[in-house]
C-alpha cells in the first residue's frame, strides 16, 4: 500500500512573507508522494547573544548649508501610515491563502487516514481510487503554492509602485527645499560614518502621514537700490 505524505507548505511558505516593500522567498516544493518531509535541523542550544539597541538621541538638526542628505526608504514604509495600511493589504491576502491551504490539507490528511486505517475493508478498486484522490489532492496543493506565491508578489509589486508613485514627489519637495545637491538611499549607498542630521527619513515620514508635501517658503523678494539723489 503506498503511503502520501501531507503537503503543508503554503502556510509555512506564507506565513514569514515579508512586508510589501521586500522581495518574497522561493516556496519550498511539497514533499513527493511516498515520502516524508526531511525534518527541520534542530535550534541550536545557547540562542546568541542579542544586542540592544543603542538608545533613541534627540534628532539632530539638519546642517545649515549641506547640499548632501540621505533617506532610509525602509523606514518610511515601516513607520509611515501609508506603508502600514500597505503591508496589511498584503498580510490579509496571506493569511486569506493560508485558509485555504489549511482547508486542503485537511480533507487531504482524512483521507491518508481513510486509506491507512481502511486496511481489508476497502476493495482493490476502492483502495486504487482512492490513491489516484490523494495524488490529486498533492499535485492541487503544489500548483496552489505556485499560485499563492505569483499572487503575493504580484500583489507586492503593485504595493511598491503605488507606494513609490505617492512618496517620491514629497521625497522631491523636501530636496528641493533643503536645496540639496544629492540625495542617497541609506540601503544602498555604504555609508560608513555621517552626520545625524544629515537624514532626512523622519521628517519625510511627517510629511507622509500628514497627507501633503509641506509648501515650499516663499522666497525672499530682492533687495531694492536706494534711490539716487
């Protein structure tokens, strides 16, 4: 009598999905019919040691005249409103899939335990049957992992643009009314030693939730010549 293994992944696969503003793993691949899932490596016993964040300083005040800032994007779409109610779009998508995986499995694992525990009772043509049920039920529950996937990524990818659309014009109000020259990404550009103050996240994260890009100040009308006598 062949035996099939449960096919549990989309769950797991799900249920560690990133926010909308990374990128989403690989599924790991269902485990073949006959065979058992290889069991995860044990934890390790002393867990290392965790470091404690350095305690929040007072924001520093941006540097008169500094034509170079940077900006953390992560941040903004962890802390800012917007990147919150974005994350939940996608969370509540992986929790709606990981439901259904759940439903499949269930019905799946009846009837393992209807094939395991039917022993004679079940006639040669009931058992083939129902062996050929359980193969589709695992080939349905890989290509709905498959699918589950493409639809979180799609679904992120959609997030970052819409994201993106929205922050980058106040990103470009505040270069322009810092008049800064250059703008860097604090992910990307291997910065080892800056100013505090030169970031600009925290008040392009005010900016964000406050719904608007802030007006820029009115300029400075030019002096006038005295008259001449």
């Amino acid at each position: 009598m062949r035996r099939f293994a449960a096919v549990a992944v989309l769950g797991i696969m799900l249920a560690a999905a990133p926010t909308f503003a990374q990128g989403t793993p690989a599924p790991v691949p269902p485990a073949p019919a006959g065979q058992q899932p290889a069991p995860k490596p044990a934890p390790p016993a002393t867990p290392p040691a965790q470091i404690a964040p350095p305690p929040t300083a007072t924001p520093r005040p941006f540097p008169e005249g500094a034509k170079i800032a940077y900006i953390n994007i992560q941040r903004v779409a962890n802390e800012s409103g917007e990147g919150k109610t974005l994350t939940a779009k996608v969370q509540a998508l992986v929790q709606k899939k990981q439901a259904e995986a759940n439903d499949k499995n269930k019905a799946l694992q009846a009837d393992q335990q209807k094939l395991q525990s039917g022993g004679s009772v079940l006639s040669d043509a009931a058992r083939a049957e129902l062996e050929k049920k359980i193969e589709r039920q695992n080939v349905d529950i890989q290509r709905m992992t498959q699918d589950a996937q493409q639809e979180v990524q799609e679904l992120q990818q959609e997030l970052q643009n819409e994201f993106q659309r929205k922050l980058l014009p106040i990103v470009q109000k505040v270069f322009d009314e810092k008049g800064l020259h250059i703008l860097f990404s604090a992910a990307d550009a291997g910065i080892v030693l800056a100013d505090p103050g030169l970031d600009i996240t925290n008040e392009v994260i005010k900016r964000f939730d406050a719904g608007a890009p802030a007006a820029t100040p009115a300029a400075k009308p030019p002096a006038t010549k005295p008259p001449l006598n």
